[in-house]
C-alpha cells in the first residue's frame, strides 16, 4: 500500500508515520511487534487472514461522551462549527490514521461520513459529496472499504424502530436512507453491505405486533437485496446481530435467531452474518461459538472485533486485548476456512479516560498483535499438537459401521432401539475438558 497520500493540508497525527513492524523484542509502543503484513501463516499473508477495516464512527467522531458527562477528547478535525467542513477534515484525518496503521480497510455508516441535512436531499447531497472525496482518497492510498452501512437509529424518528416502525412514513424514511447508503457503498466499491437492527425490536410487548414488525423486516430487507442485485453490486449482505440494548429485546438477538430469520424469509443466498465479540458475549456466547454456528450454517460473513467486560453487562467495545479469547477465535477461524469477502472490523472505541491522539493508535496496534499472535499460536496447536486428532477421535463411533450408517440416515429408530439392547451399557468415555484447556495453554507463547 502506497504512504505517500494526499492528506489534506494539516497532519492531525504530528510525530506518528507508517507504524513499523519491530518484532516482538521491541519496547516501541508505536510499533508491531506480532502483525507482519507479509508473514505468512497457514499458507497465507496475515494481512488477507485478517483483513483489518478501521470504524470511522469510534475512531473519528467518538468524543469520549456518555450519559454521564461530557465530552473528555477534543478532536482536532471536528472543530468547525459548520458541519459539512468538519466532514471533509474528518475524512483527511481517518485517511491519515488509516494509512499510518497500514490497514486495508475502512467502514462507516452515512451519517459518520456525512452530516444529515434539513431533508432527505439535502442529506444524499452531502452524502454524494463526501463519498465523491472519499472516493479520490481510496484511489490515491489503495484503502478499501470493507463495508457500508446506514445509521437508522440516531434520529429521533426511528425511536420505535426504521424497518419495523409501526409508522409507515418512517419506513419510508429508512428506506431513503439505505438506498443512498447502499450506492454510496457501491460507488465506493465496498465489499458487504451491514444492517445492525439499531432499534429493530421492541421496549414492551404490550404494544407490540412483533409478527407484523418482523414481516415488515423481511420484506424490507428483499427489496434492499433486490435493488442492490439490479444495481450489480456482488457483494455480501450482512446481518449484525445483538441481543439487547438499545432495545431490551432486540429482533436480531444471536446468530441462531438470525439464521431462522433469514431462512423464514427466503434471504438466506444473499445475506450472511457479521458477528461482534461484545454483542456474542452480551447473548450469554462465546464470539468463537457464535463464530462456529454462522459457519455451519454457510452464514459466517464478516467480524466486528472488540471485547466486553466480563464484570458488567453492557456493550462496552473494547479493543480486543483478551490473548487465550483471541486464540480460540482463531482456532475456529482457520478450521472454517477464514475470511472470504468478510474483514474484521474493530468496532471498538478507547476509554473516556484515554484521551491522547496516539492512544488511538495504541488500541489498534494491541489489538492487531493480539489476533497476530493468536494465529500464529492457533497455527502451532493445529499443526504440532494432537489437538485436532483428540476432537476428532471422540467421534470416532461414527467413522465406520453402524454408527456411519446412522449418520448416512439409513438407521431408523426401531433398528437403532434394537442396537441399544445388542451393544449392552456403553464405558463411559471421558471428554477430557482439562486436557484440552491445558493443551491450549501450553501453546500461549
Ligand atoms: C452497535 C454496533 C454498530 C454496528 C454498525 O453496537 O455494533 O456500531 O456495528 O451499525
Ligand atoms: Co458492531
């Protein structure tokens, strides 16, 4: 990837260049020391194991507000009062960042990349202006966009849902609003297009038609695929899903509930799944389960890599830090093939109280290193240890005989209650849990 881009005027990140990679032996904070772009693992770089995608709504409009106070990070590209400047150096500043880190990717929502204006013209307007110099910028760095999506939560219109907004009008707003996402994403060249159901669900069920909101949803979501499919984009549609907040009961609530959603409503060829660790866990999952269900279904698309707080119970979004998280993560990831036009985003903000411009930098890099040394390890348990053979083994029952023949289907229950009685009260067989936790362990270096 080229450095030499055009950055607008001012440099927002003084001091910092192209993040090097050092090796692990360095005390550079602003350098890899385990992502090597070029390193190949498994038979690939790593860039293309992980294809790393920057949010720009966390990375470059996240002040630090919460609902307890105020702003604690003053952006030094967002502090022009009129909003569509503050736009353009926004864009100049996530172009900087993104091509310092190295990344090969970016996402945003419409409303990150441009301010809404006083109508929906005024809105695609600004929209097209700011992807037409997005546009220049991924010609002149070689950034990509991972994906697209459109922001149908933040407006107080959308307070009872977009797509399934009792509301007929704010369903036509919503719709507005995805279709100039979805050819901003198009013009942009974006590899998937996101919908994460904001406030697709419901606050009490009372008044609530949960079947006709659901309906709504699905006949929604065809006509998005049919527009984009007329308009030839290849791409992958994806689902994100999470299980509760800012709704208490989100329609989208894990990966199983959205599968059933997509067969129920015939989207299951062109939409797939982009799984975030923080909503898994927020589900009562594991992100490397939630992971495993999307890839045996032939749904897994796309990551949103962060973390939670195990000690809480909200969506916190932080920078993925968690080492033996990471490496299960990878274990499943490579056996299921890794990444097609899928990324991981870092969908992940800093703490309020990380307030330096080179922290931003800081949180990816650890981030990036973490997964990095996560493959490498998850590379070194499925190649040297017995790990995958003791997996298998436990189902060796199946492999031959009768227990294959059940498996092809051709035992019926009678034949199957006569073999219990043939085969007499099987040994117990131990799953050996400890001995898997400590095989993992024994690699984590
Ligand atoms: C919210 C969340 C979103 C989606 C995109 O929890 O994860 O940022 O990733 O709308
Ligand atoms: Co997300």
């Amino acid at each position: 990837m080229s450095v030499h881009v055009t950055i607008g005027d001012r440099e927002y990140f003084r001091g910092i260049s192209r993040i090097p990679f050092e090796g692990p032996d360095s005390d550079n904070v602003l350098a890899f020391k385990y992502y090597d772009e070029h390193r190949v693992v498994a038979g690939t770089p790593m860039k293309d194991h992980f294809r790393f995608a920057v949010a720009y709504w966390h990375s470059f409009c996240g002040t630090g507000v919460d609902p307890f106070g105020s702003p604690t990070r003053r952006l030094p590209w967002s502090t022009h009062d009129d909003p569509m400047t503050a736009a353009r150096e926004r864009l100049d500043a996530a172009f900087e960042f993104i091509t310092k880190l190295g990344v090969p990717f970016y996402c945003f929502h419409d409303r990150d990349l441009a301010p809404e204006g006083r109508d929906v013209e005024e809105s695609e307007d600004n929209l097209r202006e700011m992807v037409e110099r997005a546009g220049r910028k991924q010609a002149a760095s070689g950034v990509r966009l991972l994906w697209g999506t459109a922001n149908l939560f933040s407006h107080p219109r959308y307070m009872n849902g977009a797509a399934t907004n009792p509301d007929f009008r704010v369903v036509a707003h919503a719709a507005a609003q995805v279709k100039a996402a979805l050819d901003a994403t198009i013009e942009l060249g974006g590899e998937n297009y996101v919908f994460w159901g904001g406030r697709e669900g419901y606050l009490s069920l009372l008044n609530t038609d949960m079947k006709r909101e659901l309906d709504h949803l699905g006949t929604f979501l065809g006509k998005v695929r049919d527009y984009g499919r007329e308009r030839s984009f290849e791409g992958t549609f994806l689902i994100e899903p999470k299980p509760m907040e800012p709704s208490k009961h989100q329609y989208d609530y894990d990966v199983s509930t959205v599968i059933a959603f997509l067969q129920r409503y015939d989207l299951d060829r062109d939409f797939k799944l982009n799984i975030e660790n923080n909503h898994a866990t927020l589900a009562g999952h594991s992100f490397a389960h939630e992971i495993r269900v999307a890839a045996d279904a032939n749904l897994f698309g796309s990551l949103d890599v962060n973390q939670g707080d195990p000690h809480n119970g909200w969506d916190t979004d932080e920078f993925l830090h968690n080492l033996y998280d990471a490496v299960e993560i990878m274990l499943v990831l490579l056996s299921v093939g890794g990444l097609t036009t899928g990324g991981m985003n870092f969908d992940a903000k800093l703490r309020r109280n990380s307030t330096d411009l080179e922290d931003l930098f800081i949180g990816h890099i650890v981030s990036m290193d973490t997964l990095a040394r996560a493959l490498m390890i998850a590379d070194r348990i499925l190649r040297d240890s017995s790990y995958a053979d003791l997996k298998r083994q436990r189902y060796g029952s199946f492999d031959d005989g009768r227990g294959a023949a059940f498996e092809r289907g051709e035992i019926g229950l009678e034949e199957l209650a006569e073999l219990a009685a043939e085969l007499g009260e099987p040994e117990p067989i131990s799953a050996k849990q400890e001995l898997f936790e400590g095989l993992i362990n024994r690699h984590l270096r």
